[in-house]
C-alpha cells in the first residue's frame, strides 16, 4: 500500500513539474531570468530522485512564489 502512495506522489509532482515548465516558459522575463527558473527546477527535479517529500515542498515554494509574482530581476 505504501508504494502506490510513492507512486501517486511521483505522479504528482510529475505533473506539478511539467506544469511549472510550462509557467517558465510562457513568461514574459529576460531570457537570464527564464535560465535561472529553469535551473531551480531542474535541482527540483534532481532533488526527487532522492527525497521525493522535499522536492514536493521544494516544487510547492516554487510554485507559489511564481504565481505570487517573485521572480528574480537578473540570474546571478
């Protein structure tokens, strides 16, 4: 039972993740800026490999900082 729950979260923030690529991609930002959204989600994305629960979390932040507008002026 515990491994159709991993499953479903896999499925899950799959989901989340394409979603979030998407949002990225539709942005109107400076293309330095779209680079470093990109490169958070591919940590995201590398971080659920090992700790599915924490890049769920991870994933979350990111996304609620996106749809709340903070989106970073420059990459750094």
């Amino acid at each position: 039972m515990e491994h159709d729950g991993q499953l479903e979260l896999y499925a899950a923030v799959a989901d989340q993740l394409k979603e979030a690529h998407t949002q990225v991609r539709a942005l109107q930002v400076p293309e330095g800026v779209r680079m470093a959204l990109t490169r958070k989600l591919l940590v995201i994305t590398a971080a659920a490999k090992h700790d599915l629960a924490d890049a769920a979390r991870r994933l979350e932040a990111f996304s609620a900082d996106l749809e709340a507008g903070r989106i970073p002026d420059e990459e750094r």
